[in-house]
C-alpha cells in the first residue's frame, strides 16, 4: 500500500509545482519535457524487451512495461524545471543533470525504489550503465531544445519578444 501511495503522488504531485511558473514559461519548455517523456517511454521499452529491470510495483497494468509514475510525473516536470533554472547555461544545466541522474540512478532513490521498497529490480544492466545512459539523455534532450528554440526564434522576435 505505502508503494502505490508513493507512485500516485510521484505520478500527480509534480504538477502541482507548475503553477508556481508563469504561463509564458511552461509554453516555452514544455515541448521538451514532452520530448524528454518520449525518449524515456523508448528507453522503458527497449529496458523491457531487453530485461534491464523487473517492475514489481506498478500503477496501470496495461503500461508495466513503463516506469508510469516516472515517465509521466516526476521526469517531465523536473526536466522542465531544470530548463527553467539552467536557461542558456549548458555546463550547469549538465552539472545539474548529472547530479540528479546520479540520485536516481544510483543513490539515494535507486536504493530506495530497489533495495527498501522493492517497486523495480535491475537484471541486465547496472546502475553505473543507467547514470550514463541517463546523463547522454540528457544532452540529447538538450539538443533538441536548442533546436526548437532556433526555429522559434523568428517568430518571437516578430512578436516583439525576445529570449
């Protein structure tokens, strides 16, 4: 029971934070928080078919082979938040994100979900493997931001707005 309490609010209690950002910000980031979502939804397919992990604990069964709390809660909105306090500063937007990819992939809340609570178990591959998984991730999502930025460039200068 306290597993599936920690998963719900792992799933919702993220979103509440967005309201403490100005709409104009969300609109900004979104799109690669979404993106950020995609890529882990990939990687927890390809971790399933290639039994990285076994979920012991899951909210919608029908998406086991998904870490759903993960996927759709806590990581699109902290990578959003990342983007908010790191904007236009990759060398801390990467220091940032090798910090909290360490904390999930290895310590503390690796040995949380894994060693105290069981809710995942990792098989074929290791938690080292995951961090830099995770930390190449990062710089991908990174670069589909600059990307995404340059083409909107234009039309915010239009506006008469400037990022």
């Amino acid at each position: 029971m306290l597993n599936k309490i920690i998963l719900w609010t792992l799933l919702i209690a993220p979103w509440f934070t967005l309201f403490l950002l100005k709409k104009e910000d969300i609109k900004r980031f979104m799109p690669s928080a979404i993106f950020a979502s995609y890529l882990m939804i990939i990687y927890n397919v390809i971790a399933n078919n290639q039994k990285h992990w076994v979920i012991n604990e899951t909210l919608i069964p029908w998406l086991k082979p998904l870490f759903v709390s993960g996927v759709f809660g806590a990581f699109p909105v902290i990578t959003l938040w990342i983007f908010y306090f790191t904007y236009r500063k990759f060398w801390i937007y990467l220091v940032t994100n090798i910090l909290l990819d360490f904390m999930f992939a290895i310590f503390p809340i690796h040995y949380l979900f894994q060693d105290i609570l069981g809710i995942y178990k990792l098989v074929n591959i290791s938690s080292w493997e995951r961090f830099i998984l995770f930390v190449a991730l990062s710089v991908i999502i990174y670069g589909f931001y600059k990307w995404q930025e340059m083409i909107f460039k234009p039309e915010l200068k239009e506006r008469g707005r400037t990022y």
